[in-house]
C-alpha cells in the first residue's frame, strides 16, 4: 500500500459492516437448523452444517483482509487495536454459530414435542439479538463521522442499551427452556439431557458475544 492509498484508503467501517453482515448470515443459519433439527432431517443437517461452514470461512476471510488494511491505513478516527478487537469480538458471533451447527452433527438427538416451542422462541429471540448487532455496526460510519460523539452517539449508545435487553431476553428463554427440559428429565435418557443442555449452551454464547460485542463498542464511544 502506497503512501497515499494510506491516507485515502477506503473507510474500514464499510468492511466492518460487510463483515457484521456474513456474521448474522451465519446466525440467520440457526432457523433452518433448527427446522431441521425438529423434523428429524439429517441430510438437511449435514447440508446446513456445510453451508454455516463455508458462510463462517467467507468471515474469516473479510476479518483477515480488513485486519491487514486497518494495519496500514493512517488518520483512523478509532485506534487500530481498537477497531481490530471490535472486529474480533464480532467475529465470535460466527464461531459460535458455527459451534452449534456442529453439536447438532454429533448426535441424532431428538427434540421432545413439548420442548419444542420453547426452544424455537430461544432460536428466534437469539437471532433478534444478532440483527441489532448487524444494524448497529451499520451505524458505525455515521458515529465515526460525528467524531462518536453528539446526536449519533447518544443514539447508538441507546441501541447498545437495546442490544443488552434483547440479550436479556434470550436469557430468560434459555432459563425457559431449561426448567422445562429439567421437569420432564424422568422422560428421557441422561445422554439426550446433555446434548439437549449443549444446546442451549452453544445458543446462549451466540447472544452472550453480540451482547460483548456492543458493549466493547460502548467503552470506545466512552472513551472518545
């Protein structure tokens, strides 16, 4: 990169935003694996699992190619670290999508029928959680433009404050299904009540790391 591709490279919020955009790719995922996953379809599983794993490379490769950019690029509005832990962060959102793309392989576990909704508003809910992320870091550029500061960061600190409710809710579903899964353990074997719970755990981390994601974002619009 020349001196000046330095100073006028491209804004490094747009490949942020391409790259939030793959991440919720990954997790929109989790509905058709979940559809899968209560129709008892394993070569649906195995082609969605495929699927996840070549839409969480594309990620890998956005966040390894911008990282390289922010390295070199002058006059950023954040710091590189910064921007590259932000980047980080985000990109843990994949990963755990793609973990429980990769626990549903392990075992044909099958769903109990009165399990069933339950787990599907914790899918739904987590997924709501991931949107806000993708739109949030969508906003970037304007904050950065703003300085973050004014208007446009008391607006996106509002959507941070959103982010941590919606997570909040994911938690009370996981919670949800839990006590649900726990009441009628008697029903199923200890093997299915592991995966069962792996599941929940895998889904959980998915909106515990968009939660981390905005709030690391909340500590650089503070510091500024």
């Amino acid at each position: 990169m020349s001196v000046l591709e330095k100073f006028f490279a491209p804004s490094p919020f747009v490949g942020l935003q391409e790259h939030a955009k793959k991440v919720h790719e990954c997790v929109e995922l989790l509905r058709p694996l979940t559809n899968a996953l209560l129709a008892e379809e394993s070569d649906k599983l195995e082609e969605l699992h495929n699927q996840m794993s070549k839409t969480e490379h594309e990620a890998d490769l956005i966040k390894t190619e911008l990282r390289d950019r922010i390295s070199k690029m002058y006059f950023l509005s954040v710091g590189r670290l910064e921007l590259s832990e932000f980047l980080a962060y985000q990109d843990d959102v994949a990963d755990s999508a793609e973990d429980f793309a990769v626990v549903l392989l392990l075992r044909k576990t099958k769903l109990p029928e009165e399990l069933k909704a339950d787990f599907t508003a914790f899918v739904e809910q987590v997924i709501t959680v991931s949107e806000h992320l993708m739109e949030l870091t969508n906003k970037l550029s304007t904050v950065a433009e703003a300085a973050f500061s004014g208007e446009e960061a008391e607006e996106m600190l509002k959507a941070i404050t959103r982010i941590g409710e919606e997570e909040w809710q994911a938690d009370r579903l996981e919670r949800k299904f839990a006590r649900h899964l726990y009441s009628i353990e008697d029903k199923l074997d200890p093997v299915t009540i592991m995966f069962l719970d792996k599941y929940c755990e895998t889904l959980g981390r998915i909106s515990n790391n968009a939660e981390k994601t905005a709030k690391y974002l909340r500590l650089i619009i503070r510091k500024k």
